[in-house]
C-alpha cells in the first residue's frame, strides 16, 4: 500500500504541476520549500505532510483526493488524520531506506579504509623490490616501471582518500545517531 499511494502521489504531482505550466522553481515558491523539496516529492524519496499536502492541493487547486486518487472528502478531520497517518507511515518507510543506504555506503567507506591500510602494508613490507630487478628483461622493465608508478601514485593520493574517507565515516555516524 505503501508503495502504490506513494506512486500515486509523485506521479500526481509531478503531473498536476506540469499541467498548470509551473516548474518545481514555481511550485517550491508558491509553498515556502526549496525546489529540492518539490524534486523530492515528485521522485519518491519523500511526501509531503498531511498540512503541506492540503497547500498542495490549494495551489495547483484541486482537491486533495485527486492527489491521492482516491474518493476522500478532506472536510472530515478523522479522514485527514488517516491521511497524516499513512503519510507519516511514508516518511518513516523512507527514513529507513535511506538510514540502510547511509549504513551501506559506510560500510564501503570502512572497506575501502582498510583496503588503503592493506596496500600501505603490502608496499611497506615489500619495501620497493623492482629496485633490485635485472631490466634487461623488456617485461620486467615495463612491471618495474608500472609498478613503481603505481607505488608513487598510491603513496601520494591515498592519505587523502583515506582522510576523506574517515571523515566521510564519522559524518555518517553522526547522521545515523540523530
């Protein structure tokens, strides 16, 4: 259920707010939000209150229920209070998508820390051997050289992704707490 009223309602609007000729710009003024706001609302990654949907319904003026597609009389405050309810079940189904997207990219973040910490291991420990590579060889010239290229890349860009990435880690953990 959930899935289909938020189908229909980010179809609606989308649909409704093109017909009157209004970009998300326009509608977003109109409603006091950002047009992010609106971009949002029309991709399903977030609904509008039961209040912000009545100023919905007001501005591109037509009834709530045409939003909804559904046979609901807005007057009733009971039919208003399931309406808010099913929109607040929404947004905590949304919330948690993105609290399990927010989990997923740290946990990549955190594999790629480590990932950066193994590599940083595995050069130290080599410490270098095409060095000591006989290059009359034309193969292990051209590994010595990839290699040695890869090894003056990787010491000077990973420390920033591996700062980048811890700080990205404790910034989602701190998003995922509140």
């Amino acid at each position: 259920m959930k899935g289909v009223l938020l189908d229909m309602l980010s179809e609606n609007i989308k649909k409704i707010r093109k017909s009157k000729g209004l970009s998300q710009q326009d509608l977003a003024l109109r409603l006091n939000v950002v047009r992010q706001t609106v971009s949002k609302w029309e991709q399903g990654l977030s609904v509008p209150d039961s209040e912000m949907l009545i100023s919905l319904s007001k501005v591109l003026d037509i009834p709530v229920n045409v939003l909804l597609e559904q046979n609901l009389h807005t007057e009733n405050e009971l039919e208003i209070k399931d309406l808010s309810l099913r929109l607040e079940a929404i947004n905590v189904y949304l919330a948690q998508k993105e609290k399990s997207r927010k989990k997923r990219y740290q946990k990549l973040l955190i594999l790629l820390c480590v990932l950066v910490v193994l590599i940083f291991g595995f050069l130290v420990y080599f410490n270098s051997p095409y060095l000591e590579w006989n290059y009359a060889n034309p193969e292990r010239a051209v590994l010595g050289v990839g290699y040695h290229v890869f090894e003056w890349l990787f010491v000077r860009i990973a420390p920033v992704i591996l700062i980048c990435a811890i700080v990205e880690i404790i910034v989602l953990k701190k998003a995922l707490k509140s």
